[in-house]
C-alpha cells in the first residue's frame, strides 16, 4: 500500500478523513491482503480503489523448514522478479522476519550467495514493508506475530537508505504496524553515510556491522566495500555513533576455514575492538556454504569464541536459521532463471 497515494485519491474524491485511517488499519493492523476486506467502506468506493496498489508482492512459494524454527517466503514483484524473507521462530517466543532491501546486491563479498546474483534494482518502500506484511499474515495462521525485524536479507540497506528509512518510519509509526524501534536492527557492510544518518534518523535502532576480518588487507579480500569505506574510517564512525547514542553495535563475523578463524585473528579482533568494549558485542556465525569456502569446525569456533571472552569482549555464536532450506545468513540468493524451482 502507498499511502500518500492512497490518502490523495481520498482527499481528491471528497472522502472524509477517517477513510484513510480505515484502511491503514485493514492492512497493517488486521492484516487483509484486499480493498475488498476493507469492511469499514463502502462498496462503491472499495471498487473505486482497485486499480490502486494494495499489495506489492505476491506469495510464489513458502518453503519451510524441518524444524518449526524457520520458514522462507519467495515473493514476486510486480515486475516479476523473485525476492527472498526468512521468518525465524525462537524458543522464547520471538518471531524474527530477515527483510531484503535489494533485489540482488552491488557489494561482491565473496562469502555471499547474493552478491553472486549481481544488483537488479532497490526495492521501494512500500515493497519493504509488504515482506513484513506477508510474514505476519503467515504468522498469524499460527496463531502468532512478528516481534522483531532485521534488515539482513537481499542487499545492503545502506544502498537504499532512502526506502529503508521511510519503511522503518512506517514499521514503528503507532498507527501503523507499531513495532518498537528497538525491536529493530539494521545490518550494513559499512556504508559510513548510511551509518552517519541513522545517528540522527533513527538512533534507537540496532546498528549490525558484517565485519569478518579484523585488518584491511583481509577485509578488501573478503569485502570489496572496504576499499572505499576503510577499517579506520569505519571504526572512527562508528566511535562517533557509540558516542552519541549510547548503543551497542553488534559485529557480524562468519568463520571461514584457514581465512580468518586463527588464533591470531581472535587476537587482531580483540585488538580492534578493546576501545570500545563496553559496547561491542560479536555475534559469531557459522558459514553456511556457498561454493568457496569451507565452515571452521565446531571446536574452531569454540576455540575462537573463548578466546574473546578472555579478553573481555562480550560475544556469541549464532544460532543458525533455515539452512536447510538455503535460507541462512549468506544463503539468500533467488533463482532468476528459473522462478518456479524448488530449493
């Protein structure tokens, strides 16, 4: 649903202003995928809105996994290509939807099915938001909603800062979907101007980094986005938002065999990160393959973890979600050619 649209056609055909409010509550409160369910409205006028935009997307193929814990969404666009959401389900009753931003992606790590896609286009707003729709509309036949968004799917949120902004603007907006801010985290590579902007646009978000180096060298091996946005001038803007906003920053670190997984890197990361540990967290992430590497094992990541912990940076392994159905970290990655294939 666009809303500015929405609300035009209304004022310009003289309806009174509590219409609007109706079917923002129909589709992003009741969660009804048509102007027909709108039952608040007249019938006339839910027929006189047809030709407008409801639904962005289109539900192609749910795919879930063998456990409850995770299912994928493919959706389709109005212009027929294939985007991916992953709806993950904890123990404590949390239900994660991971939102892609892009249809592909321009940043090339090499550790990434996605970036192996390419970049097709930036989704609007309105195609955002609608992933967060179609999974609380899955939820619900569970009985369940959605309590947390990460923007860690298709894409750098960065590189579409524009829509990713408004769409949180519209995903928190108590009249609308109503989520905490804080039940919010964005991920970037380390696009320093998106970084910049969340300081003053959105600073009760949570800000993820995919980091997975601890030097340069390495880093411009593994992410080719560290060319232009150096370790250094990520580090010192990321100084300046701990210092101004107070929040902790989680570092995104996927173990690759032989790559960045010794001990010395734990050493270098350690390093990295000791001026600004009191808010710092790693989340530790187990590679899930995609044709170039290997995974470390799981006493390496052990190895590694404890390692952190002695120096007193606070960190985790994450839990994977969905790889059996080629929907975890790194994994996203549609099927272009052949829309209507089975993962």
């Amino acid at each position: 649903m666009i809303i500015k649209e929405l609300a035009n056609y209304l004022r310009e055909n003289d309806q009174p202003k509590y219409r609007l409010g109706q079917a923002l509550r129909s589709y992003y409160q009741e969660l009804h995928d048509s102007w027909d369910q709108i039952s608040t409205w007249p019938a006339s006028l839910r027929e006189s809105c047809k030709d407008m935009e409801w639904s962005p997307l289109a539900v192609h193929q749910v795919h879930k996994a063998e456990s409850p814990s995770s299912a994928k969404l493919l959706l389709k666009t109005k212009d027929d290509n294939s985007i991916e959401t992953v709806i993950m389900s904890h123990d404590d009753g949390r239900n994660t939807v991971c939102l892609s931003s892009q249809i592909g992606c321009a940043m090339g790590c090499t550790f990434c099915a996605t970036g192996k896609m390419g970049f097709t286009r930036n989704l609007t707003t309105s195609e955002i938001v609608d992933q967060v729709i179609h999974a609380a509309r899955y939820l619900k036949q569970k009985d369940s909603k959605v309590t947390n968004i990460v923007f860690m799917g298709m894409g750098e949120p960065f590189h579409n800062t524009d829509a990713v902004f408004e769409a949180i603007n519209i995903l928190t907006d108590p009249e609308l979907f109503a989520l905490g801010a804080r039940h919010i985290s964005v991920s970037t590579c380390g696009i320093v101007p998106g970084i910049l902007r969340m300081i003053e646009e959105a600073p009760q978000v949570n800000l993820a980094i995919s980091l997975h180096a601890p030097n340069q060298s390495l880093r411009e091996e593994l992410m080719p986005v560290a060319i232009p946005y150096n370790l250094g001038q990520l580090m010192y803007t990321l100084a300046d938002y701990m210092r101004k906003t107070n929040r902790k920053v989680m570092f995104e670190y996927i173990l690759l065999k032989g790559v960045n997984d010794s001990l010395k890197h734990a050493k270098q990361l350690a390093e990295l990160l000791e001026p600004y540990k009191r808010l710092v967290h790693v989340n530790l992430i187990k590679y899930h393959d995609t044709g170039i590497y290997k995974p470390t094992e799981q006493i390496g990541r052990v190895e590694f973890q404890d390692y952190l912990k002695r120096r007193g940076i606070s960190v985790t392994r994450r839990v994977s979600f969905g790889e059996d159905i080629q929907g975890a970290c790194g994994q996203l990655a549609t099927k272009r050619q052949n829309p209507d294939s089975q993962d």
